[in-house]
RNA sequence: GGAGAGUUGGCUGAGUGGUCGAAAGCGUCGCACUCGAAAUGCGAAGUGCCGGCAACGGUACCGAGGGUUCGAAUCCCUCACUCUCCUCCA
C-alpha cells in the first residue's frame, strides 16, 4: 500500500515509478480523490464540531433547568444531524475507492532497479557452477522421472491435471531436500523454524498483496479462508498489527510447507512434469527488519538462497529483475535460475524480494526504535530457500545417467537411509 | 457443536450515559541531586485524520462493524479473537 503523502509530495516521482511498471499515470486522478474525500471530511467535522458543543451546552441547560434553551439546541442539532449521514456515506464511499484503487497498485523500483517491461529486461548478475557436459542427450525429467516413482497418472486419477504421486525412492528424495534445505537455513543461516496454518483469512492475504487482486490464483476453502500460495502468507502475517521492540528486529523465520496455486493464469505452460504444480514444497525465508537494514537483509537472504544450490552443487545464475518482471509487493528482487539440462535452459527456483514498507503499512507492522517516541513501519523481506518440487527436477536433470538412473548429490546422503542413486 | 467470561494507551489495569483521551502502576523521555550510576524528587508524553507557514485549533479512535440517544469506553445487535467448562475428535 502506498503512502497517501508521499504521492501528494511528489506526484511526478509517483508517476515515474509507475511509468517503470507499465502503468499510465495516476496520481492526478488520485491526488483529485483525496482532495474531494478531505473536503468533505473538513465539511463533516464542522458539522460535529458543532453538534458536540450543542451537546455540552444542552447538558448545563439541563442541569440548570432551562428546559427552553435544551430543547431550542435539541432542535438544532436534529437539524444538524439531518444532512449528516448522506454527507458521511459519501465520505466513506469515496474514502474506500481511493483506498481500493491504492491497494491495486503495485510497489515501485527503487532506483538500481534496471528498466524493462517484461523478463528480456532481466539483468544477469552472476554464475556459478558449470554445466555438465553429457556423453549422452539429456532428457526432461517428464521422460524419464515417471520410471522412477514420478507418477503423474495417479495422481491425475484422482486430482487432475499439475498433480502427482510420487513412490518410494522418488518420494524419499523430496522429503530429504526438505529437511536437507530448512536444516540449513536454521542451523547455518539463523532463521527460527516455523510450522505455520495452511490456510489464512482475507486481512492476512490482504496484508502479503495476494488479495484483492490475485484472488484468481488462490484456492479458497468452503469456509472462506484461502490456502497459502506459500508460507510467505503465514510467516509475514506472524507480526501483523504487531508493535515491535527495536531489540527484536531482525527477526528470521523459515517453513517448510505445501503450497496452493490454482496457476489460473498460466494454461498451456508447462504442462508436462513437475515445474507448475498446484501443490508443491517450498521452504520460505521470511525477514522483518529495520528500513535501514533491508537492503543488506535482501543480500544475505539471497545468498542463503544460493548456498543451498551451491551446496547441491546445481549450476544457477541470478538475475537482477527488471522493473516489469517484478512481482507486485517488491521494490527490488533477485530470481535465482537453476540449469535444467532435459530443458537446455535455465529456469526459475527462488525469488527474493524486498518489500519495502508496502506489505507492513497492509498489516500494520511497525517497531519502537529505542529512546525515539512514535513508531515506524518495519520491512519485510520474502524468498524461498529453495522451492523444493523444482529442486527435485534440477537434481534429476543435472544427476542424470545414461541408463536411466539417478546419483544422489554428497549433501542429500545423510537424508537418504542409504539410498545413494534412484534406479529404474 | 453447547454454555459462560473477557477484549481499554508501549505493558498491566480502573472506569458512574455528559465534567473520559480515559485513574493508578510499570516502562519511556527531560530536569534536579551525584564525579558517574542507582535510588529519590519534580516534570513531560497516545495515535490517525482535517485545517493552519507555525503556535495551535478541530475531529475520530477504549477488539471490528452497525444501532439507540441531544450526548456512548459505558446500553443494544452482529462479527472476530482469547480464556474456562461440557461435547466431539486425530
């Protein structure tokens, strides 16, 4: 969400920034909005300023007895309140379209953000790791991941399409990439872990941005409440409307959970295998900290991310996104890409983001620094550390053999109970 | 699922339909005392919004939203959450 004043400071820059993401000058319209809304307010609070004074002076009225004067003010303020709510109901109406249309827009780039509308502006930052070469053609997990407990004919049995079953060694190695990558972002990295709700009310999804404009791709239960498209949801929500000790901050939480996509949007695109599911693992990384700080936070967060492909020694490079590619809460993300060698490309396996203010004004998160009176909003700050279904492909892509078997990555062993390659 | 009790400022916690933005305590800040600190004493201090260059004035806020009333933290209704008991349950 963004700040009303800041917009009324300097419209121009406002613009600018949503000139950045593709978006047609608003702040006219808006500042236009807010004019009218604070007009009627300065209109509204005559009228009560009023009302209240006739109020007091109807109770010493009273209290001496002049039932004459009471009821001549009682008269007056009758009058008073006849054009109040009509004026009130506009109020409240143009306050929530201004603040409906507030909600619709996403966060700005900061400034070392490049420009581009979509991911051909992306800026490649770094590489590592090489390519295996192969002495044979890889293939696409989709073709040969099914012969090893992949299956997605099961699961389409009973759930459809972007679902599947997976059996025995196959699911064995899920399982230890999840442990394997929360052990080290506690152990190593710091965060605290976290076992979150899988589903969450309208304010919290209200709070990460997923609502009101990305409802499309939640599921919602019978009840009402919405299925977390990832623990980004739950963990960020944990401090909302929260006052927080400046000695706390910063605070690192991390999850291993499922996550829901009804992936509405995205028909056709990657239909086959195991990239777009719409339930998959994914270990969050979630940081609430001073604004001071989340420049720095987003650096070390997403070098917790790397250290995880580092470590499974899965080649990746890490982009700078470009103003249009961002997703609609970041002021600034860095997509790390995992080689797939099946798919001869490199392909999205965490994204860290620096929120800014803009989730913690949603929520109303904000700290007390020491020693200052009053209270600021915190920054959040949001990756995954890594998602793990797409792990699993890199490791069955990049670890692939010529008969159709699988090795095991060094790091995965200790998670494996003596399973060292998935075999046909 | 049933019954009851609660939700007040940074925290704990009083609160009679008008004198309540709200006692008191803790914590915070300033000053005094002190070489310094502690202790003590004195004092200050809620947040949003509107108007104003400002001083300041106005308005709203006692879980959320409605209602009653000239006037609501206080009365009524709905909802959310917390706690207790019963019921059910992995």
């Amino acid at each position: 969400m963004h700040d009303i004043r800041l917009i009324r400071e300097n419209p121009q820059a406002f613009d600018a920034g949503l000139a950045r993401r593709g978006l047609a000058p608003l702040s006219e319209q808006i500042l236009a909005a807010d004019a009218s809304v604070r007009a009627l307010q300065t209109e509204i609070q005559a009228s009560l300023a009023r009302r209240n004074e006739a109020s007091k002076l109807i109770g010493q009225a009273m209290a001496s007895g002049d039932k004459d004067k009471a009821e001549a003010l009682k008269a007056e303020v009758a009058e008073l309140k006849t054009a109040l709510p009509a004026k009130e109901e506009a109020e409240r109406e143009q306050l929530a379209a201004l603040q409906d249309m507030l909600a619709a827009l996403p966060n700005l780039p900061v400034a070392d953000v490049p420009d581009g509308m979509d991911e051909d502006g992306n800026v490649e930052i770094a590489r590592w790791g090489t390519p295996r070469t192969f002495d044979f053609a890889p293939q696409e997990h989709a073709d040969f991941a099914p012969a090893l407990g992949l299956d997605f004919e099961t699961a389409a049995k009973m759930s459809g399409a972007r679902f599947a079953f997976l059996k025995g060694q196959m699911a064995r190695l899920e399982r230890a990439l999840g442990q394997f990558m929360i052990d080290r972002q506690t152990i190593d990295a710091g965060y605290t872990e976290c076992a979150t709700p899988l589903m969450v009310r309208d304010d919290a999804a209200f709070g990460t941005t997923q609502l009101p404009k990305f409802r499309d791709d939640l599921f919602q239960t019978t009840d009402g409440r919405w299925l977390i498209s990832t623990s980004e949801m739950s963990l960020t929500n944990a401090v909302r409307e929260e006052i927080l000790p400046e000695a706390d901050l910063p605070i690192r939480m991390t999850a291993l959970t499922p996550c829901f996509r009804s992936e509405a949007g995205s028909a056709g695109r990657d239909t086959r295998g195991y990239i777009r599911q719409h339930q998959f693992w994914k270990v969050e990384l979630v940081s609430i900290v001073r604004p001071e700080d989340s420049d720095a936070e987003l650096e070390r967060k997403t070098r917790a991310a790397e250290t995880i492909l580092e470590a499974l020694e899965l080649p990746y490079r890490k982009m700078l996104l470009c103003a249009g590619d961002m997703g609609f809460a970041a002021r600034k993300t860095y997509d790390l890409e995992v080689w797939l060698p099946g798919q001869n490309s490199y392909r999205e396996i965490s994204s860290c983001s620096n929120c800014g203010d803009f989730q913690a004004r949603r929520m109303n998160t904000r700290f007390r620094r020491e020693g200052a009176k009053g209270n600021e909003f915190v920054h959040t700050l949001n990756g995954s550390g890594l998602a793990v279904g797409r792990t699993l492909v890199a490791i069955l892509e990049n670890y692939q053999q010529a008969d159709g078997s699988v090795d095991i990555p060094a790091a995965l062993l200790p998670y494996m109970g003596g399973i060292t390659r998935l075999s046909p």
